[in-house]
C-alpha cells in the first residue's frame, strides 16, 4: 500500500495504522509463530531480575537524606504505587498480546503519532538516563574496592565498554537471566543476614528504623523518599515484550507480575531495616556503595571485595540491558521514521544499530558529566511517570476496545489510582528534575520534526 497521498504528502498515521494492522484484537486471536516457552516460574523470574536490578545497590544513601532512618517507609509507598500502573499493564497486555509497550497502546488509545512518540522518546530517555546514574554507581565506592580511580572518567570508560559489547551483540537467554538475578539477590541476602546476625549479637542501632529527618514531617520525607525508591521498581513494563511467548498469558503474566513485585517490595523492605539499623543516616548518604559501607559496618568476615563484586555485577549488568534495550528503541523508532534515518543504521556482519549504539552512548556520557546519582535517579522516574500516566489512562479509554477472547480486567479505581499517583509524584519534583526531563523532550521534540522534515523530503523526491 502506497504511503503518499495523492498529492505527494505523507500519510499522517502511517505508524498508527501499520501497529493498528499489526497488532489489531483480531490478529491477536491468530495462531501465534513463537513457541510458547515461559512458564510462571520462569516469567517471574524474568520479571524477578528487571524489577530486582542495581538501582537497589546505589539509591540507599540517596534515599537516607531523603528519610533518614525510615528507609522501609518510603519503600514500601514505591511498591504500593507500582502495583498501581502494574494493574494497568496487566489489563492491556493481556488485551494486547501482541501490542509491546506503552507507546503503542498509547497510540491504540489516542490515535496520534506524536502522543506515541513522546511516550516512546520519554522510556529512551529513561533508558539512557538511568545507564548513566548505573554508571556513576559503578565508578564509585564498589569499583574502588579494587581500583581507586576518578569517578567521572571511570564512568565514561565504563559506558564506553558497554557500548563496544552493546555492538558486538548481546543475546540474553531466560537462563542467563535466572543467574544474574541469583548474583544480584544474593548480595541483598548478604546484607540482610549479616545485618541480622550483628544486631542479634548487641550492634547497630534498631531504633534508627523509626527516625525520620529532623524538621521533616513524616509525610513529607515519605513522599519525598518514594520518588527516589520508585526508580527502584521500574523494569516490570519490559515484560509486556515476551508476552507472546508465555503459556495461558490470561493467568500467567498478571500472577507473575505482581508476585515479582511484591518479592523485589518485600526484600527491598528488609535491606532498608538492615541499612538503617547497621548505619547513622549520615553515614549512609557519604558513601556511593551504601550496601558495601553496611556489609563492612557489622565487622562480620564478608570480604569486601567479594560483596563489591557482586554489586559490580549487578550494576553492569543493568546498565548493559538498559542500554541494549535504548539503543533499539532508538533503532526502531527511526525504522519508523520517528527519529533521524541515520539512527537505523547496521553493522554489515554483526547487524546491530552501531548508529543508535553510539548515539545513546554518548548521551550517556554526557550525562555522567553534568548530572548526579539522585538528580539522574529522579530523572528516569519523572520520565516513566509520563509513560505510566500514558499506560493508566489508556486503559481507561480502550475500555470501549472490545476484544473477543479473554483477557485480565483490573477493577476501574486502579488505573484511576495510578493517574493519581503519578500526578501526585510529579508535583513533587525538583525544578532541576523537570529542567532535565524537559530538555531532553525538548531534544527528542526537535529530532521528531528531524525525522518528519526529512521523510517529507524523501517522499518529494520519491514522487517527482
């Protein structure tokens, strides 16, 4: 089908209608082509290790300042309003089981590429922002361990070698996964074990669970906290990619998902005690390897360069599936001439995007430069607060979608919860956090009108 009009313009919804062709309730309903291969178990584990990532090794002290010793209560506000936007996810990938994201739901709902754009551009951004706070963590007090270098330059060599192993092509395996999130748990458990094992012997300070900021109102640093916490459970929306290859999708996916948050919650909850009974808050917020100051605190035969190790996987790990997961956003948006062509570009024998590799790369480390951990952390968060917004408000709309095989159906207070939720903690940032987040959609605002400028263009001299 052509994708001129008949006086040489370009159709204004080809992206709409080519997912609205592909991903229509009809065709959901067809024989699916993937093998349906992951089980409960499995897709919880999936899920397991997006939600259960880095951000927990490198936010604690980040989050001290923000509620002192009450770490548990700003933890477990993140997990209550994740469950929120999670009930929406739910509902449409269950609908949508071919759908892919918030961005195309987003474009089901509303019918316009550019709403589908920025939703999209804003989970880019996210992508990159977040490998950047990663990689700050890294450069900082775990990778000093066994290197004690700056922590600027570090983190640009850092991104740079996930960039070069981002290239070369990374396939992961549900297998591989299951491994990295077994490192990435044991080192909370080693945290909350030796914790426990200190206090049981008359060390650290139990008390210190309780104690909010001085001259902060209890509400106040709880809100405050869960902003930042909040980036801690992001990840499960990554899930809706895999939905076409799970069993029963109906029962399956929304158990998995809200069992693998309520996991990540509750040991996030336990690290939290740990943390402020091992550790003063003041302590905690000098250092960019909290969990390794709280390990070394107790004194207990942990060795720290193991526990280092551990978290430098952790965070490597995570910044390596954020950036693959950018980098291919950013591919496929150009693909559909949402963003510049030259993004689509591959490598001829390893065909992978090394354009968007390189380009999310580099803002990556841009971003090292002129951005700290809690700045950069927040940032991704406002972000995503867009791209669930999107999500909960969508459900609402296609509720007038109907579809005729069974699907999941949140109860409607949900997603009215979660578009207040997130509107409630976007109030709540910092005007340094909307100058980040509105500079890069201002960015990505200017590289969409790139891309349509130049698909005008290509389509005029197509035509003559």
């Amino acid at each position: 089908m052509s994708r001129l009009l008949p006086d040489g313009r370009r159709r204004p919804y080809d992206r709409a209608m080519a997912i609205e062709a592909t991903t229509s309730p009809a065709q959901a309903e067809a024989p699916n082509r993937l093998r349906r291969a992951i089980t409960g178990p499995m897709l919880f584990a999936f899920i397991l290790g997006d939600v259960l990532g880095a951000g927990i090794y490198a936010l604690m002290g980040v989050l001290s300042a923000e509620a002192g010793g009450a770490l548990w209560a700003p933890l477990t506000a993140a997990l209550l309003l994740a469950l929120l936007t999670a009930g929406s996810y739910a509902e449409l990938v269950t609908k949508y089981p071919r759908a892919g994201g918030a961005a195309v739901f987003a474009e089901r709902a509303f019918r316009s590429p550019l709403v589908s754009f920025l939703v999209g551009f804003c989970m880019l951004a996210a992508g990159v922002v977040s490998a950047a706070g990663l990689a700050i963590a890294f450069a900082g007090d775990y990778l000093a361990t066994f290197l004690d270098v700056p922590v600027a330059p570090a983190a640009i060599v850092f991104l740079a070698l996930v960039g070069l192993l981002n290239a070369r092509g990374i396939r992961e395996s549900l297998a591989s996964n299951i491994v990295m999130t077994a490192i990435e748990l044991s080192g909370l458990v080693i945290v909350v074990v030796v914790v426990a094992v200190f206090v049981g012997g008359g060390g650290g300070d139990p008390a210190r669970v309780l104690e909010f900021p001085s001259g902060v109102s209890p509400a106040a640093a709880v809100l405050g906290g869960a902003i930042i916490a909040y980036y801690s459970f992001v990840g499960f929306e990554t899930s809706a990619n895999v939905i076409e290859e799970v069993r029963d999708p109906r029962r399956t996916y929304p158990r998995a998902l809200f069992a693998a948050l309520i996991a990540a919650g509750v040991m996030y909850v336990l690290v939290g005690l740990a943390s402020a009974a091992a550790l003063p808050p003041d302590e905690l917020q000098g250092s960019t390897g909290p969990l390794l100051a709280v390990v070394e605190a107790t004194g207990l035969s942990v060795p720290s360069w193991l526990f280092s190790l551990i978290a430098l996987v952790a965070v490597a790990n995570g910044a390596l599936l954020t950036m693959i997961m950018a980098s291919r956003l950013a591919y496929g948006m150009a693909e559909q001439q949402l963003l510049p062509r030259a993004l689509s570009r591959v490598l001829p024998r390893r065909r992978t995007p090394w354009a968007a590799i390189l380009a999310t790369t580099v803002v990556a480390m841009l971003l090292t430069l002129i951005g700290d951990l809690a700045t950069l952390a927040e940032t991704v968060v406002l972000l995503l607060l867009f791209v669930f917004l999107s999500a909960n408000v969508s459900v609402l709309v296609l509720r007038r979608d109907r579809v005729s095989h069974d699907h999941f159906r949140v109860w409607t207070v949900v997603p009215v919860l979660g578009i207040a939720s997130c509107v409630l903690l976007l109030t709540q940032q910092r005007p340094v956090v909307w100058l980040f987040g509105g500079i890069l959609v201002a960015a990505g605002a200017v590289l969409f009108l790139a891309a349509r400028l130049g698909a005008r263009a290509l389509g005029r001299r197509r035509d003559s």
